[in-house]
C-alpha cells in the first residue's frame, strides 16, 4: 500500500466520514508482542485486559509476530521492523518502547507490566496530540490529519505517525487459531477452552503503520517551546481490513539511531465511524453473558444466553479461583462480599456447553 503526506483535503466524497479529537492530556501506548503459536499469549490477553480495561489512558496495541515455530497470519511488515530492533519475547509489552531502570530490555514479561504503566504515568508530557480521519467506504480511502504542539524547548529528532489497527479478528487455522498454553492448567479461566482456540477472536490488530515503523519526520530541529505541528497521511485501507472494526493510533514519537533513546511521547485513538475512542473498545470474546452492576459490590446479576446447570467461577487475573457458585436456568445473583476490590474473570460451565467468559470489576 502506497503511504505519502499531502495537503488536507477540504471537499470530500458526501458519504466519508469525518472525525476530530482534541490535543490534550497524555496517553501511554502500551504493545504487546504476541503470536497466534504462542502457547502463553492468551494467558498474556487476559493480563492485559486487566490494566487497560480499567484505565482509558493506556492504548493497547498488539503486534503480531511471524516465525517458524510461531505461524501466525497477523503479523505486519512495520512489526517485524521494530521487533527487529530489539530483543523480545512473547507475551512481552513495551510500555511507550521506552526502557526502564528495572528492566534489562524494552519489553518486559507481565510480572513488570504494572510498574512499567505507573512509572510511566509519573512522566510530564511534552507534546500534546490530536487530529482527524476522513474515510470514505466507497473507494476505502482515509486521510488522516495530526496536529499538536509541543510544550519544551528540544533538540531530539521528533516525528509522528498513524498506526491502523483492528479489533474482532479471527479466522480458522494455523495461524488464526490460537494456541492455549493453559487449556489443562486446572482453575485456570482458559481451561476446557481447546488448544488450539478455534475461531479466537484477536483484538488490537496492528495492521499498517503509516509513517512506517519509526515515524515521519514533521519538526525543525531544535524545537521551540510552543512549536505548533501538523502532518497529514493517506492510504487506502486493505481489502482485508473491516473498516467496521478498525481505527486510528495517532503517535507522538521520539526517534534515536540508539534505540534506547527512543520512546514514545503521546498517543490518541480516532474511530472510523464518527466516534472518538477512549480506552478499549474490544468486543467481548464470548459475547453470551450479560453481568450487572459492573463494577460491582456485593452482588452481581448473571444471565446468560440458554437454560442449563450452569457453574459460575470467578478468577482473579492470576488465573486463581475466588468464588463459585451453581444455578440453574438462564440467570442468577451471586454474591461478591468476600472478593477484595479488583479486576476478575467470571466464567460459566454447563455440561455439553462452550464455557462462557467476561470480565467483572469489584470495587
């Protein structure tokens, strides 16, 4: 697909659509390294989900990787590049791709991945970022329009960038279903669930970068305090791609030859469907179950698609089991007194039946 920068058209085709976000307050982007073959990526998903379910400020995105002992038909030519450039495994996050004191690479295994966000969190900003898509479906074009400023006097090599990513992805097999690691691990949410998964359904898709990898350079160098950016892309989205379930990551950047002076400054999530995007908006892999309150406190209300003898388990994001508790039919209350404030999983079994499972928040 051709990428290139050009003026920002003002008249476009009447059935495009056209959406803005304002510059302000900063976002972490945080990229998971993951693979259809990987055995532990699940477990990896379910981890994730439990920071950025919770916090709209972190933007997930994930990269696919493609290897001999790793099939996967996700992975995208810029994800290859940058994993190229540093020493990962999978599920492993970068955090910003910036590298932490604790850590001995950029990305990290998920026992680091809380205090990676808090750390992160601590940073000021130094550049604000916004913008605008423009998508037409008749002929599958996008512009996309950066703009921002930023807030310090600077002398590194900045740039931008405009990441296209997809939610509810899934086919069947190899290298769509996805290998569970976990699937005889007993009390784990992933348990009975197959290995492999079929029909997995794969959210935060990196499809195309489209200021490549490492970013388009937009500044001057050095960079005045105040300095006013804008920048515009277009392309033409995939044929592979549902637009009805893809949107736009603009990005911040900093660029080094040493790639540990690199991190990313600021990121904002634009829809293709005229609405702004906070946090994630991934569909639920299992959408049977409907939980109310959520967040909850003592009780929660549970209906589920069909009548069976169903047993409800709740886990915590370790894969522990806290809670269970049996009914029959297609609904029932449970009560949660005794489950400390947090994030869970809880997932319906029932004889003969696909396990059911959603996330359920204590406070």
């Amino acid at each position: 697909m051709k990428k290139f920068a050009l003026p920002f058209l003002l008249l476009f085709a009447l059935s495009s659509i056209a959406l803005h976000a304002q510059p302000f307050g900063k976002k972490i982007l945080v990229e998971k390294v993951t693979s259809a073959g990987c055995p532990s990526c699940p477990n990896g998903d379910l981890v994730l989900h439990s920071y950025v379910d919770n916090d709209t400020n972190l933007i997930p995105v994930a990269i696919h990787v493609n290897n001999q002992g790793h099939v996967d038909r996700m992975f995208s030519v810029d994800g290859d590049s940058i994993l190229a450039d540093y020493l990962w495994a999978h599920p492993t996050l970068m955090v910003d791709r910036y590298k932490y004191s604790g850590n001995q690479y950029v990305a990290a295994t998920s026992g680091n991945w809380g205090t990676m966000i808090s750390d992160r969190k601590a940073q000021p900003m130094i550049g604000t970022i916004g913008g605008s898509t423009t998508y037409n479906p008749g002929d599958r074009s996008l512009q996309v329009h950066l703009d921002g400023s930023i807030l310090w006097d600077l002398t590194w090599d900045l740039r931008v960038n405009a990441y296209i990513v997809e939610n509810g992805v899934t086919g069947t097999g190899l290298g769509y279903d996805q290998l569970n690691g976990n699937n005889n691990t007993s009390g784990h949410p992933l348990q009975g669930l197959g290995d492999p998964i079929v029909g997995y359904v794969h959210n935060w898709v990196l499809r195309d970068m489209l200021g490549g990898p490492f970013g388009a350079p937009a500044f001057p160098n050095p960079i005045p305090t105040g300095h006013a950016y804008n920048y515009d892309f277009t392309t033409t989205l995939d044929s592979a791609i549902d637009a009805g379930q893809a949107y736009v990551i603009l990005v911040l950047q900093r660029y080094s030859p040493d790639k540990l002076q690199r991190e990313v400054l600021n990121v904002a999530k634009l829809g293709l469907n005229g609405a702004i995007l906070a946090g994630v908006d991934a569909p639920e892999q299992q959408p049977l179950m409907s939980i109310w309150p959520n967040p909850a406190d003592e009780h929660v209300h549970v209906q589920v698609g069909e009548s069976a003898n169903w047993t409800a388990t709740a886990y915590d994001v370790q894969g522990r089991k806290q809670l269970q508790s049996t009914f029959t039919g297609d609904r029932t209350e449970i009560n949660t007194s005794l489950l400390t404030p947090g994030i869970y999983l809880l997932r319906l079994d029932a004889p003969g039946k696909t396990a059911v499972t959603q996330k359920l928040s204590i406070r």
